[in-house]
C-alpha cells in the first residue's frame, strides 16, 4: 500500500518543486521512518543541479513508522538519527573498519557523485507514477522516508529535540569527526578553524573536547565570529575576500602561535580556491584538513608543504555512527556540545526556498526544516 506524502523533489537543473510521492512499505531490511525534522547544508542545494529528480535532503531525524521483519535494533515509536553513509559490513573498508568508505553501498565513494542509489531499494519511493531516488538513500526533506536497517541510529536522549537531533547526522558529525577521529587533535595544542559555520563550529566543540589549548576561528561574517566565542574559540580574526589564500591571515595565525604555525588547521570554508590554505597556518610537522570536502580542480603552491606537513581529507569525519552518533548526545547531555544553540532558524518545508537563501547569504549557523 505504502503512505502518500509531501516532499521537495529537485529538477536537476537548479530548481525544486513540492509534491506528493508514494513510500512504499518497507521490505525485510528497510524502516520506514516520519521525518520530524531536517538539516540543510550546501549539499542540499547542490543536489538540485545533479541532472535528475532527486527527493532533496540528507540530514534528518524522526519516528520509527514501521519496520521490515529483519529489523531488531529499533522498533515503531523509536526516535532515530539518520545516518547516510551506510555500510555493509562484509567489503574491505567495512572489514578495516572504514564503515564510512564502504565500497558497495555508500553513495560517494560507489557511486562517486553523492546521488547514487547505490544498494537501496529504489522502488521503494515513486513521483507521478515512476521510482525516484532519494539524495544519499535518504531524501529527508520528506514527510517519510524509506531506508536501510544501516541508515537508522536510535537516538538515546529523550531531551534532545528532533531539530537538534538531525543536524548530527552530517554537519555536526563531520565538523566533531574530523577532530577527534581523523586529526586526533591532542590535549594542549592550537587548532585555527577557517569558516564557522555549523561545519566549523563543530570542529571548535571537538577541538575543545580534545582539550586543545588554543583555538582560533576565521571567518568574515563577524555574526559567526561572535558565535564562535560561545562554542569554545579562544581568538577570532576576520577574513577578506581579497586576502588570497588567505596568506594574510596566516601571518596572524603565527603571531598567535609562537612563530610557528597552528599546530592543526581546518578547512570548513567550501570555497575551492581556499582547499590548500589550511597547509599555509600549520608548523612544520603541522596536519591541515580540508573538511568541506573540495572536488574541484586548483593550483597548489607545493612550498605549502614544507615541512613534513600532513594533509587530511577525511570524508564525513570518519563516522561509525553508532558510536558516533550516541557519544555526540552524550556530550550534549553533558553539556559539553552545544547543538540547540546551533539551530539558528527552524522553516516549514513550504519555506524552503526561503532556508535556502539563509543558509546561502550567511544567516544562519544552520537551518532546520520541520514537520508537524
């Protein structure tokens, strides 16, 4: 039979529109799931130039709707954090434990554009009549979805709000991840975080969890700057457009550091032109780490690299969500994370053009569509 719903269904041709699609009941390993609420980021926006329909969104948390009869780890009623890098388990990276780089099902490194089915069910969800694929096998900008037992994390917190609760399925994990999983930031160092948005400032809260001594945000919207200061940054400088490679500001990032350089350096910008500047603020011996995930082509200046200088471009923070994702909310039930404090605006899915133009003027840290 399967639910009738509303959605935001891209074009691929840079437009959306919203209408009515059918999710279908879920099979033996699927949860169908009710959106209660979504995080927008710049992929989102992306995906409506992808050159197909796509139903838009891949942060989301909600309600356990129904489950297939393989499903044990959550039940109807459950509230759940969606996760969109879902691994198999049985391939080479899952058996590494490189959940996030599963060579069968994730849709980045298998399909190698962000839209791929990949193993889900496509015909699980259909728009005027035909299947449609969901954006990383989820489409959270959906009254419902359909996924794979893999996708769903119960969420442990009963004082954790739905909105909160969905930015941790992308933003807040890649920012948080980067730092302690992939950079493994240690206790006394400086950190220099270029954009604080909710990618950076949660790359602030991990390195602050990390205990890093020195934490140093850079930005040109002196709104996030102040922000920033309340999520742990120690030093704020702002940026200029016309500082190229941001070579200025690294100078200043040195004064602050001994002469030296920071001793680690996020990229959280997603600009492309600025995917090396994080080499240009670190030491010697120095780790930089584009988080934006930069796929565009662009000239590096390899003076940037000496000396011994190590770059990181982690995918996703190197998320095992369920470790992840429980640790996150126990941090924020410790007050050690801040996420309420992060959803600057939350919109009805009719305003979604309107999140969009926040979220891409600077307005917001992050947006949050939400669902009666």
């Amino acid at each position: 039979m399967g639910r009738r719903c509303r959605a935001a269904i891209a074009n691929g041709n840079g437009g959306f529109e919203l209408g009515e699609i059918l999710v279908h009941d879920p099979l033996e390993d699927e949860i169908l799931v009710a959106i209660k609420a979504a995080g927008l980021c710049h992929t989102d926006h992306d995906s409506m130039y992808w050159g197909k329909p796509v139903i838009i969104g891949h942060e989301g948390a909600g309600i356990v709707a129904a489950t297939g009869s393989k499903i044990g780890h959550v039940k109807v009623g459950d509230s759940v954090i969606l996760n969109w890098a879902t691994p198999c388990g049985r391939c080479f990276q899952c058996l590494l434990g490189n959940t996030h780089l599963c060579e069968l099902n994730s849709p980045v490194i298998a399909g190698g554009n962000g839209y791929t089915q990949g193993h889900a069910h496509l015909e699980g969800t259909s728009w005027q009549g035909r299947p449609i694929e969901r954006s990383f096998n989820l489409g959270t900008l959906s009254e419902y979805t359909l996924v794979k037992s893999s996708a769903v994390v119960k969420n442990p917190s009963p004082t954790l709000s739905f909105a909160s609760a969905s930015i941790i399925s992308c933003g807040v994990m890649t920012g948080y991840g980067s730092v302690v999983n992939s950079a493994k930031v240690k206790a006394g160092s400086s950190v220099v975080v270029l954009g604080v948005g909710g990618v950076g400032l949660s790359v602030i809260q991990g390195a602050k969890i990390c205990r890093a001594s020195t934490i140093i945000a850079v930005d040109i919207n002196e709104g996030r700057l102040a922000m920033s200061k309340d999520f742990g940054a120690t030093h704020i400088i702002k940026a200029r457009k016309d500082d190229k490679g941001l070579l200025n500001i690294a100078k200043r990032v040195k004064k602050l550091t001994q002469g030296r350089g920071a001793d680690y350096a996020f990229e959280c910008t997603a600009v492309p032109e600025l995917g090396v500047a994080p080499l240009a603020m670190v030491r010697n011996a120095g780790t930089a780490i584009q988080v934006s995930g930069v796929e565009q082509e662009i000239t590096v200046d390899m003076n940037l690299f000496e000396w011994d200088k190590i770059y990181l471009n982690p995918l996703y923070g190197g998320c095992n969500p369920v470790i992840d994702f429980p640790q996150i909310v126990r941090y924020y039930e410790a007050d050690e994370i801040k996420l309420d404090e992060m959803v600057t605006k939350t919109y009805a899915l009719d305003n979604l053009q309107s999140a969009f133009d926040d979220m891409l003027s600077g307005k917001n840290a992050k947006g949050v569509i939400t669902f009666d």
